[in-house]
C-alpha cells in the first residue's frame, strides 16, 4: 500500500512510516549526489556527510508524515489540505532548528507547508503535473 491509500487521519504509525522511507531514498540520493559534487577529504567525512544528510531527510519525512495525521485526528478535519500545511510547516520548523537560523525555519515553513498543501489540493482535483494529454 502506499501513502495515498490510507485513509487520512487514520494508521498514523504506517503514514509516518512511509514519509520516513521516502524521506530516507531522498536523502541518500542528495547525499550521493553531494559526496561526487564535493569530494570528501576521507572516508570518515564522506560517512558523516552522508549521515548527515540522510538522518536529516528522514527526520523530515517522519516530522511530516506524524504531524499531517495528527493534525487531521486533532482537528477532526481528515480531508482538509491545511493538515498538510501544518505537517510541512513543522518540518520546516525543524529544519531551522537544525540549521540554528529562523529565518530558515520560518521560510522552509511557509515554503515546505506551501508545497504540501497545494499536493494535497491537487490530489484532492485531481491535477496532473504530467501524462498523457487530453484529447
């Protein structure tokens, strides 16, 4: 099962579970990327880059997905996007503390939680960024 067949609000331990993995791929992937992009004086450092990162990533996604299905249990609104605002808001929010800025937190927030509520909107209409076209 994916991400989109549960239903919202409800098995908040396999949501998270799932933004988690997702999370964690990103995070490998950019922490690739980054190791050839800057190439790591040793391998020690190319371990804590990519730990780093990785960690980072998953953290996101587990503070998204648990705070999304929180929200929409709290707020007894299952289906509203606002869910999704306040679950990319609160991994901006941890972002930021992660960097020590908030000016990062609060930009990541308003841009993370932007992002999430507009997926959610467009999943809820049914949007498509691509395909085939229409005819």
């Amino acid at each position: 099962m994916g991400y989109w067949d549960l239903e919202e609000g409800k098995d908040c331990v396999e949501k998270t579970w799932i933004t988690t993995k997702i999370g964690t791929a990103l995070g490998l992937v950019g922490s690739a990327y980054h190791l050839v992009a800057f190439q790591p004086d040793s391998a020690l450092q190319a371990v804590q880059t990519a730990a780093k990162g990785t960690i980072t990533m998953a953290s996101l996604g587990a503070i998204f997905g648990m705070a999304t299905c929180l929200s929409a249990q709290a707020r007894n609104a299952p289906d509203d996007p606002l869910n999704y605002f306040i679950g990319g808001c609160a991994a901006g929010v941890f972002l930021g503390a992660r960097r020590h800025s908030a000016m990062t937190g609060a930009s990541a927030c308003v841009g993370l939680g932007t992002v999430a509520m507009f997926t959610k909107v467009g999943k809820m209409e049914g949007w498509q960024i691509a395909g085939p076209p229409k005819m």
